[in-house]
C-alpha cells in the first residue's frame, strides 16, 4: 500500500473566502501514483472547513448569509471566547461546515458524484493556513 502526503497553503485576503480546490487534489493524485484508495483532506486550523458540493456561487452566497445568520461576527462582545482574539463565530462555523472530507479514488481519479467539488473555506482568513491532503491505496 502507498501513502502519500501533501500540504496546500492558502493566504485568503479577507476574513472569508472560499476556493475550490478539487484541481489541487486531483494533481496530488496524480503524483501520488495511487490508483485505487481513499484522499482524505481537512482543515489543519480551527478556524477553516473543507467539504464537498456544487460550485455555484449562488449557493456559495447561501452559505455566507446562512452562517453569518446562525453565528454572527459582530458583535465581538456577544461571545465568551472573544477577549485577545475576535474570532469565536469563525470556531462556530467551521464546526457546522466540517473539518475534512473523504474521496474514493476508482482508476486514479476522485470518485464524485454529480457536481461534486472541494472546497477550502477560510472563516478568519489574513494570515496563511493550510490542509492536508493525505492518499493511501495501490
């Protein structure tokens, strides 16, 4: 069995921001060589999210406005985590949106569904942070 690892860096320019990032894993498939397995890739912060689903920005702006509903950024005061830092809704979504996804990987390629992608969603962007994207099989 292989076992292939790799890190993407991302530095989003805003607060919030999402990337889709299927091209990035389906070349790291493609270096890993593996052509049967499974490509697990999270969120190495606790303040980003990685899951799979349509890239529409539609339903891109429904996330933004449905979270920013359920746990709004401001006020700052509203939340007892925020004191040195003014991040608590971003802990928040990222625990509705998911840390990590899994991928069946069928003859070397990501094996979605219909309009299935990845996506690194950046909740207290302005600094560099990372996912892993870690491929095991044959």
């Amino acid at each position: 069995m292989k076992s292939y690892r790799k890190e993407l860096w991302f530095e989003i320019p805003r607060r919030r921001g999402l990337v889709n990032i299927t091209p990035e894993v389906s070349a790291a498939l493609k270096e890993s060589g593996v052509r049967e397995g499974l490509c697990l890739v999270n969120a190495m912060h606790i303040t980003a999210s990685v899951f799979i689903n349509d890239d529409e920005p539609g339903l891109h702006a429904d996330f933004e406005r449905w979270l920013e509903k359920l746990a709004p950024e401001k006020p700052y005061s509203h939340y007892a985590h925020n004191g040195a830092e003014d991040n608590a809704d971003a802990h928040l979504k990222r625990t509705i949106m998911g840390r990590e996804v899994v991928v069946a990987v069928t003859g070397g390629k990501l094996d979605f569904g219909p309009w299935e992608q990845i996506f690194y969603y950046e909740l207290d962007g302005l600094r560099r942070k990372r996912a892993l994207v870690k491929i095991i099989g044959e």
